[in-house]
C-alpha cells in the first residue's frame, strides 16, 4: 500500500468527559464526508490495557504528502481542531510514506 | 473494518543514526513473519512535514484485544523491543477499537 499516513495520539486535561470525547469524535467523524482527500480515516479512545498510555488516536491515510497538507490546512479540519484544543493536555504525531 | 490497532510513536534519543534506525526498521518489519496474530503492520521515520513531531510510527492491526495481547507478549517482539530500548527517548501509545 502506498500513500501517507498521518498519525496523531492525544491526551486530554482532567476532568474531560466521556460526552466531550464522544462530541471531538463525532466531529472528526464527519471530516472524511467534506475532505476529499482523505483516503481512510480511523479514530478512536484508548482501551485501557496497557498502563501509561495516551487517551486518544486518529490514523489518517492520504494518496501523498500533498494531500496530507490539504487536509492539514482545510478550514474544516482546522474548524474541529480548534475545537478540540481546549480539552488537549499533549498532542504527539507522526507522518511517514507508507 | 472491526479489529483492534495499536499504535506508537517514539523519539529517538540524541545522536540516533539513520543506520540504526533502519536496524529497527528491519527488525520490526520481520514480525508480521513470526507473529501470526499481525493482520497489517505499517511503521516508518517522520516525514519531517511539521515541526515539533515524533520521530518514528508503528500501527499494528489485529483481529481482537486478544490477539494484540498475544503480540504485545510474544517473545520475539519482547527481543525487537528490547532491542530498541537504549535508542528510545520517548514512547506514546493508544490501543484502540476499530
């Protein structure tokens, strides 16, 4: 498979609620009905089996590196992010060629 | 697509070589060969797109938390893993529902 895989993983601050994530997550899940260049797109909370990890992952797969940084730089996109920045404590991410 | 994912990002610590991060690069491309529970195994170095990113990806793709589980404990990945330690600055990780 080619392509390029964006990879976020999020920790929120104390006291985030379950119906905050749930809200971020539908949010995120709406992303891929109005940006085009999103090839998959995978998201989800940690299920808690390991001790010490973070709370919550989106793996995004792009045709390139371009089409990575329209996303990146989509109002939409930006609009969620904006939105979720409130409740972020630690934001880790990679992107690598797939 | 149901499944379980696990996903990691590392740093490397200072004065990693590209050498040796191609040496873990291999090493963890081999184990979808001997673990029978990897379903897809993508992994790869930052593509230096954004400033202030991890350095290294691994998602890992597998049926059920189960099978994930038997990964995380299966022998040779604990050697792969150990192998990587003295390089690791940082790890985060999220295992999540698909």
């Amino acid at each position: 498979m080619t392509g390029f895989r964006h990879v976020v993983l999020f920790t929120w601050i104390e006291g985030t609620t379950t119906a905050q994530v749930e809200e971020v997550a539908a949010r995120l899940s709406d992303l891929p009905g109005v940006v085009p260049e999103i090839r998959a797109y995978s998201l989800g909370s940690d299920a808690g089996v390991n001790p010490g990890s973070a709370d919550f992952a989106i793996v995004a797969d792009f045709d390139d590196r371009d089409a990575y940084l329209a996303y990146r730089d989509n109002p939409e996109h930006r609009a969620v992010v904006d939105g979720m920045k409130p409740l972020i404590a630690s934001r880790t991410a990679v992107q690598y060629e797939l």
